[in-house]
C-alpha cells in the first residue's frame, strides 16, 4: 500500500495530467449545459445592451439535444448469459445500486466528453457502484487497457486516489487545481487484484481518441446560434416597416408622434416627400438556420425531423428510414458501453465470490419506433409457422422489461397449475369408465 509520500506524489502526477485534460473538458461543459448566464463568445465587448441581450436569447441550444436523443436510446434492462432465461444473481447489485436511474448519467457523460467512469467499491451487504464525470475523474493507463493503474477522484472536500490495492482518501488545500498540497488522511483495502475503475467510452477507435457527441460540432453550433442572432437583429430592427419625412421635422415630440400614427398625413409644402423603407427578408436566415440544422442532424446521425420539428403524416417504412443512421449509431453504443457494463458486473461479483460468466451480456431496451401491433403480430407468426415458443419471444416485445418478463412467466406458471387442477378434478367427477385414476 502507498506511503503518505507516495500517495501524495502520484496525486501531483495524477494532477498534472487533469490540468491538460480540464479546459477542454470545460469548454465542452460550456457548450451542452443551459446557462441563463451564457454570453456569446463572438461577440464583441463593445456592442451596446440591446444587441448583447439580442445575442444572449439567439442560442439554440442543439448539441445538448443530439446528447439527449441517443442517451434515450441507452437502458439496460437485465443481465443473463444465452442459456438462461432470468437474470444472472449478481443483477441483484445492479438493482440495489439504483442503477436503473444511475445508468442515465453513466451513459450521457459518455456520449457528452467521449468517457465516463464507474468505481466498483467494497459495501455493505453488495459492492458499491457509482457513476462518475471525467470533469472529476482521471485515470492513467499503462499497457492494460481495461484497467487503470490509478485513478484520482475530486470529491467535494477531499480527494480520492485509487490503485489495485487500496482507496486512499487525501485533504485538498483549496478549490484549485493549481494547489497541489495533499495530505493523505486514510486508506482502505478494496480487496481486488486491480485499480476498480470502469471506463466507459462512446465507441472504439484504434487510431485516434475518443471524443463524444459534442465536441465534433461545436462549430455547427457556433453557425446556428450566428444565423439566429442575425435573424434576430432582422427581426427586431428592420422586420416592420420604417417610414420617412423629407422636407418637414416635428416641432415636438408630441407631434411626431401624432404624425407615426395618423392614417393620413397632409402637408402644406409642396416640396415633402413621404415614403417607407421596404421591410427586411427573414426567409433567407430561417433557411440557413434549417440548413445548418440538417447538416448537424446528418453528421451527428440524429433523425432530422427530431431537430426541425417536420413530422408529418409519416408511414411506419418511412419513420423507419429517416432513423435508420440513428439506429446504426445507438447499435455501435450499445456494443462499446455493454462490455463496460459486463466488466463492471462481473467486478461486482468477484467482491461477492461469484465466478464470472464469460457468456453473461446485458440486455438493451428495445427503444425503436414501431407499431405494437405489427410487432405482437410478427411475433404470432414466428410461434405458429416457425413453431417457436411463445414465451422465448416474450423479451422481443418493445419496452417489455425483466420484471414483466419475470411477473408473465409467473402468472404463466400459475396459469398451468391451475388449469393442472382443475383437469385432476374433472376426472375425479367424471370417471372413465374401465380407467383408472393418474
């Protein structure tokens, strides 16, 4: 187990690296987070009140939504190998984590910086399981990809550094990264052969890193957010029409003011002119904007009508292929955070003398756009052409989870046991004649 000196030292190291990491992390916060407090960052300081308001209320927000629409499309719903049709016993811990709600967060720091963490702890009567931002954790690896070496925890008065022997609780001098002053206050035996950290990631790639849903369309978002200031401008200063007076000035304020709203002005003076300027065309930002929109729904792969709003009298088919790219993507997801998942579960069962079962896979919600009753009817025809049971077809029903499944079976169970006694005693009333009793 480290020293005093040693915990400290790697916490400086572990430090080092965090600071290299922080800012973009940050400004990627910045982008995807609601702040009433948002101020443009392409707009200049000198621009009067009214134009910075103006800049303030034209952002739009998208990239928190491309987020929001494939951390929809993430749930796990049980844990079981292929052979088995309930769930593996160390699902259990899943559920008195909470993980059901606990997943959410897991998933969308995931798909927001491009990797999210899970610490995988001792507790009392299951192993602890909880989510953690890469905005407060880092981990340092070496040539084994699956676990760190260490991992250094902000929490909110201390920090906590983690190795494959123990969980080392240090004292923060100060709220900046820049204090580097730690003094280690306790440590405590996890009880594994690794540091019990599980990252997640928004998918794989060999050559370069990870970097999530965001990221990638910052400047996509700076566009939207430009055209929409521009359209508001338009909008504010030259959408209505602007009259003027040449050859003749109020002599108060009063009476300009009469002038603006009277239905008929008549003036003495031949040599006045009035006339309006004509108003200002915002067909040509709208466009812009919904150009910039279908462009962001196309690289992100999030179903365009999601973004602009345009769903209209659309067919199961055509629903289908406008989400098509999205299903694709949320496919790839599913594939990369599932064995995080399956890592992590099987952590939690080595804490609880469980064997891992190389087999055992979590379960994904079906959250595809289908009609019931072209699904429940597909499936009729699956049990009575390809003879295959019912109740295996059961888990193919959208938005059907391992406790349905589970309740069905039961009920399903008790269904036959009932049927089994009333034929008993339909044959004890009504006896064969010659035949015996069985």
């Amino acid at each position: 187990m480290l020293s005093s000196d040693e915990a400290a030292a790697r916490a400086r190291e572990l430090l080092e690296f965090r600071r290299a990491e922080a800012r973009r992390l940050d400004r990627i916060h910045e982008y995807v987070r609601t702040d009433p407090n948002w101020r443009p960052p392409w707009l200049s300081a000198s621009a009067p009140h009214e134009v910075r308001r103006l800049a303030e209320v034209s952002r739009v927000n998208m990239l928190a939504f491309v987020v929001s629409a494939r951390v929809q499309n993430l749930y796990v719903d049980g844990y079981r190998t292929p052979r088995s049709a309930d769930d593996a016993p160390v699902w259990a811990t899943w559920q008195a984590n909470a993980f059901d709600a606990r997943q959410i967060g897991v998933h969308r720091a995931a798909m927001t910086y491009g990797a999210s963490y899970v610490t995988v702890l001792p507790g009392d009567p299951v192993p602890v399981m909880r989510g953690v931002s890469p905005r407060d954790m880092t981990a340092m690896y070496g040539d084994d990809d699956d676990w760190p070496e260490l991992a250094l925890q902000k929490r909110r008065s201390s920090w906590r550094l983690i190795d494959a022997e123990a969980v080392c609780t240090l004292l923060r001098e100060g709220d900046t990264f820049r204090t580097v002053g730690v003094e280690l206050h306790g440590a405590t035996l996890h009880g594994v052969p690794v540091c019990p950290v599980v990252r997640y990631r928004e998918t794989d790639d060999l050559d370069d890193p990870v970097v999530g849903l965001a990221e990638p369309h910052m400047d996509l978002q700076d566009q939207i957010n430009i055209t929409s200031f521009g359209l508001h401008v338009a909008q504010h200063y030259g959408a209505h029409r602007q009259r003027y007076i040449l050859g003749w000035l109020g002599e108060s304020e009063e009476q300009r003011l009469k002038a603006s709203a009277s239905k008929l002005w008549t003036f003495d003076d031949p040599d006045v002119k009035v006339g309006e300027f004509g108003q200002t065309d915002l067909g040509g930002y709208i466009e812009s904007r919904e150009a910039s929109l279908r462009h962001l729904a196309t690289v992100s792969q999030t179903p365009a009508h999601e973004l602009l709003g345009q769903l209209v009298n659309l067919s199961a088919e055509a629903l289908a292929a406008a989400e098509a790219g999205q299903r694709r993507a949320v496919a790839e997801n599913q594939t990369v955070i599932g064995e995080a998942h399956e890592q992590a579960l099987a952590l939690a069962g080595a804490y609880q003398g469980l064997a891992p079962d190389p087999s055992a896979a979590v379960r994904w919600r079906d959250t595809e756009a289908r009609s019931l009753g072209l699904v429940v009817d597909a499936l009729g025809k699956m049990a009575q052409m390809l003879g295959i049971p019912p109740q295996a077809l059961w888990e193919r029903v959208p938005g059907v989870s391992d406790d349905d499944l589970e309740r069905w079976r039961t009920l399903a169970a008790e269904g036959d046991a009932f049927a089994r006694l009333q034929a008993t005693i339909e044959r004890q009333m009504n006896p064969v004649p010659g035949g015996t009793d069985g």
